[in-house]
C-alpha cells in the first residue's frame, strides 16, 4: 500500500483553520443563545482552544515519518504485551519518505462490514487495544473510523493510519485507571479528586464544593445508563420511561421536558441556598448556576480525541448488537491491568476493588486500634467482585492473546493466571490472597482452639474444677481466713482465672466472623461451579442407603480438563513451581505478622508480653521473608 501526500495541502488545513478561528467566536455566541445562557471570554478561548487542538492534530497527519514510527511502535508494544489478535500494517521502512508512506498490504474487510462469526470478539479486542493505547502504551490512535479497523483473512483486527494520534501521560493514565475503577465499584464520593486529578477541574477547587455541586448524583445517573447498553437510543427510550415514572406517565414529551427543568431549577435553587446565597436576589438561576459551574469544570483539549475513539468503537459495536454496552466492554481489560501493575496506584484501586482498604502492615502491630482487633474498620474482600475479575481477566486474556478464543486463548489465559498465583516476582492479586489466607488461617485456628480450650465439654469440665476451688473458699468464711492471702491468690485466685482469659483471649471478633463469612461466600461461590453430583450419584447406587451419606464431590469442569490435559500449560506451570515455596514462605510470614497483629492488640495479655510476642513474630516473618522497600510511582 503506498500512500504519497497530496501537494499544497498543509496551505489548505492552514486556512481551514484560520476560517474556523474567525467562525468560532460567533458560533459560540449563537449557540449560547439558542440555550439561553450569556457568552463569556472564557467560552470563547475554551472553543477555539478546541480548534486548536484539532489543528495539531491535522498538521500531525501530514508527517509521514511520524506515522510511521507510530505505526512501528503499536506493532511493537502488542507484541510486547502479548495482544496478538490486533496488529497493525508492516512499514517498508526504506521506502519512506516526508510525503510518501509505504506498507505491506493487508487483506480483510471493513469490520463493520464482515459477516464472520468473530466479529463481535474483535469488537472487544478494538476496546481492550485502545485501553491499552490509552492507559498503557500512551500512544492513543485517534482515527479509528470504520474504514481503519479491518478484520484479516486469519481473524485478526488491523488498525490502519497512524497519522493522528494523542500522547497520554502516565500520571493521566492512573488518573484514568482510578476513574475507571471508582465508576465501577459505584465509589462516587472518590469522583471529586477524579475531576481533579483529569484535569476536569481547577486543583484549587475544593471537593466539598465539586461535590454539593452534584456531578456524582449525575454520572451516577449516566453510568447506570450507559451500563445498560443500546446506544443513545435505548438510552433516550430509558430516560423518557424513568421521566415517566418520576414526574407522571400521562404527560407528553413537551410536558415531561418541562417538568425535568423545573426539578432541576429547583435543584439548583436549593445548591445556591445551601452555599449561602439569597435564592431570591439571583434574577437568573440557571445563569448563576452556569456561572459557578465553569468555575468548577473545563474539557481538557484530550477528551475530544478520547471520545471520538471510543464512540465510533461503540458505533461500530452496536452496528453489530444493538444492545452493545461499551462500558461494559472495558472491564476485561480493567481487571488485567490491575491484576498485572505492581504500581501503588494501580495496587490501590485493585484492593478498593475488591473491597478491601489500603494494604495492611502487621509489622507495625497497627497501634492504631484501641480497642482490640474487633474494632477494626470493615475490610473485606469480595467473592462476589473476586470471581468477577478473575472471569474477566481470563476473557480479555483469551480474547487479545490470539485468534483462537476458545483454543489457544483459553490456553494463553490459563497460563497468565498460573503466572500471577506462582510467580517468584509476586503480584498485586497473590499479596492479597496471601494476606487473605493468612487472615483465614488465623481466624480458623482461633475457633479450632475456642472449641478444644473453651467449648468442648473436657474444656468446660476442666474450667469447672479449676474454678470448684474458689468458689468454695468463697462459700466458707472459715477456710478462707485459714489460707494466707499469697497463698490463696496462687494456688485458687489464679487458676480460677485461667479459664476466664483464654475465653477472652479466643474470644471471636467482628473481624474474624467476617473473615470466616467471607471463606464461606467464596467456597460457595467457587463450589456452585465445580460441584458435579454425577460421581455422587454412581457411587449413591451401590449404597444401600442412598446418596445422604455421600458429600458433594468436586469433579474436573470441561475447561479445567482441557488446560491439565493441555502440554504447554503443564510445562509452564512445572516451571513455575520454584514459586510454590516462595508463595508457601510468603504466606508463613504472613501468619507471623498476623500473629503480632494479634499480640499487640490483645486486650488480656499484659503490654511488655504484647510488644515482645509481636516483636518476636515479626522477626519471624523477617526471617522467612524479608520486606522488600517499595518505591512510589
């Protein structure tokens, strides 16, 4: 494919850009008209800011050599991560010129035009490589009309003409990520330092202020619809139907309009009011209210290149399902990054994902809490969002690893997954399973002790004799002026006591309850989808008495067949195993550092007992494995 620039044509995008310059002021002004709102210098620098941006990005495509290299360093960077099912034409590097471009050819067809059965997969790999473009690479393609994604003759995605693209920093990119994440964990009162952070609004703007102004109440409202699919079709048809519900079904479209206006004029009414302004001295409620709001809010420049990617990839997805919910289709790759970035921030937004809070440090024997360990803040991790993630990263694993999904993918997913559980680097999803297990191991063996020292019937029966003593010495006046007051306190005050403090020393917390309710929500969970009754069955026929006795036995699912049975996946996890004694150590010291946990803030033992048992176990975890320094990002 050869692609020559034609002549004069930097002069031709140099005078569109001057007329729209000259237009844009005007523009702004009618359109602030027509929504009755006044125009200030300020709307009038933002638009032509806009035309600007687009202008770089015009003259950008000019640059052959440019694209070339952009084109070069996308195919590279999939390679890289292992993202191949897309791909990107192969440039003749020797015959590239200033104004001529020259690739090797590429069969397929227009995805949006290909009947093939694997073109909604494709839709998906487009959405995961423009998220990886967009919050990994930091090279975004801003072009991707339908003529630019093509689908090849051996089911790949090719994406064409690199001319114009958009550089994304990388504190953008975690900005984005944690956007991301907080929208679909419904987390909306972390919005605020969102907008900050993205550059929708002033760094000097307070959250209290960005949040009365109501922006989460709105992209909650956005995001459910946008959650639900269908385009902005399906979209308007909810919007009216809720309108119905809300203000009447009865009344017409122009009535229903109205009706919503009036709720929002009278939102807004109360906003100023509870920022102390004299509702009834502004003349212009929405103007006031318009005024404040470009206070609070701007469109940074690269929102236009953002949203122009992502809405013809939602296009072409509907194109193909009309119930096609891009929102969605960003979670698979979502839960890849986040399983896979050793980044604090990226570590951040995953534990927040899973419901758990910022990474624990047993080391330090968390001082903090001062009441005991029941009085710890919720956090527990989610089965629920777990298996959920795990289901995702295997689908965008299998997905973009090539352009077998149901063969090689799978295969290609289960190995990612073996990775990240045995890998001697560790990850962020094996920290925090190890610190679950861990947690589940010292919440188990405290009830398996309470039952053996406090709740079996030899337990209660010894408490009982050690207690027998004092109370008799209690029930005789006599017997208790015989004894000595050092004598009576060691030999009968003491050990009645002992019971006492082994009960309050096992003594289940809220915590530890959790902890064990979660173990069950997970076991059940995982349970539901490997639990086969048909061994069950076949053994219950040769019983007399039946099945009853005969506990649900977990059989080898399809899937997990396919992958043991499968050689590659074996030898990779047999060169994986070394990792079973680096994650076996990892979990050990977690017990250790769970147990100073425990040590120093019991409330029974004694506080130089306490710094002692909890120096002495973190040691311990030392020992076993050593604290490694993070360095932030």
């Amino acid at each position: 494919a050869v692609k020559v620039q034609r002549p004069g044509i930097l002069g031709e995008i140099a005078l569109d850009l001057y007329v729209l310059r000259l237009l844009t002021p005007i523009q702004t002004k009618l359109q602030n008209a027509v929504n009755r709102q006044p125009t200030t210098k300020e709307d009038i620098d933002t638009a032509v800011s806009l035309v600007d941006e687009w202008g770089r990005g015009f003259v950008a495509e000019t640059d052959y050599r440019l694209e070339a290299r952009n084109t070069i360093q996308f195919e590279e960077a999939m390679r890289l991560r292992k993202l191949d099912a897309v791909c990107a034409p192969t440039v003749v590097e020797d015959l590239v010129r200033d104004k001529v471009l020259v690739t090797e050819w590429v069969e397929g067809t227009r995805l949006d035009r290909d009947a093939s059965s694997d073109v909604p997969r494709l839709c998906g790999v487009a959405i995961n490589a423009y998220l990886t473009m967009l919050l990994d690479t930091g090279v975004l393609h801003c072009d991707p009309h339908p003529g630019n994604l093509l689908r090849t003759t051996d089911g790949k995605l090719c994406i064409l003409d690199w001319g114009m693209t958009l550089a994304v920093p990388n504190d953008l990119q975690y900005a984005l990520l944690e956007f991301i994440a907080h929208i679909n964990t419904e987390d909306y009162d972390s919005i605020p330092q969102d907008f900050i952070n993205l550059g929708f609004s002033p760094a000097d703007v307070s959250l209290e202020r960005l949040q009365s102004s109501g922006i989460t109440e709105g992209l909650s409202f956005a995001f459910r619809q946008l959650s639900q699919g269908g385009g902005p079709a399906k979209i308007q048809e909810r919007v009216k139907e809720e309108f119905k519900e809300r203000y009447g079904s009865d009344l017409s479209d122009i009535e229903l309009r109205d009706a919503a206006r009036a709720d929002m004029l009278e939102r807004m009414e109360a906003q100023l009011a509870s920022e102390g302004v004299d509702v009834k001295g502004v003349t212009n409620v929405m103007e006031e209210m318009s005024r404040r709001n470009r206070e609070l809010f701007a469109l940074p420049p690269y929102v236009l290149y953002v949203a122009r990617a992502f809405s013809t990839l939602e296009g072409i997805g509907l194109s193909i399902d009309e119930n096609y919910a891009i929102v969605q289709e960003c979670y698979p790759y979502l839960s890849g990054r986040l399983f896979t970035d050793k980044s604090p921030r990226a570590k951040a937004a995953l534990r927040a994902m899973l419901g758990l809070s910022e990474s624990e440090d047993y080391s330090k024997g968390l001082a903090a809490v001062k009441e005991g360990v029941g009085a710890a803040p919720k956090n527990s991790l989610s089965p629920k969002k777990l298996i959920e993630m795990t289901d995702n990263f295997a689908s965008y694993t299998a997905a973009t690893a090539t352009v077998d999904r149901d063969g090689a993918g799978r295969t290609a997913a289960a190995q990612e997954f073996a990775k990240l559980l045995l890998d001697k680097e560790g990850s962020t999803l094996q920290d925090i399973l190890v610190e679950e297990v861990a947690k589940f191991g010292d919440a188990t063996t405290r009830s398996l002790l309470r039952q053996a020292f406090v709740e079996s019937a030899v337990a209660k029966a010894i408490a009982s004799s050690l207690r027998a003593p004092k109370d008799a010495v209690e029930q005789s006046e006599q017997l208790a002026a015989l004894l000595p007051e050092e004598i009576k306190k060691a030999i009968i005050d003491q050990p009645a006591l002992l019971p006492q403090l082994v009960d309050e020393l096992l003594h289940p917390t809220v915590e530890d309850e959790r902890i064990l309710t979660t173990a069950d929500e997970l076991r059940e969970a995982i349970g539901g989808r490997l639990d086969n009754t048909s061994l069950r069955s076949a053994m219950a026929q040769n019983l007399s008495d039946g099945a009853s006795i005969i506990p649900s036995t977990p059989d080898i699912t399809p899937a997990l067949q396919q992958i043991v049975s499968d050689t590659e996946t074996r030898d990779f996890v047999l060169e994986l195993l070394p990792g079973v004694s680096v994650l076996g150590r990892k979990v050990g010291a977690g017990l250790f550092r769970r147990a100073a946990y425990r040590a120093m803030n019991s409330p029974v033992l004694p506080e130089d007992a306490r710094k002692q048992l909890s120096d002495v176990n973190n040691r311990l975890a030392d020992v076993i494995d050593p604290k490694e320094e993070t360095v932030e990002q």
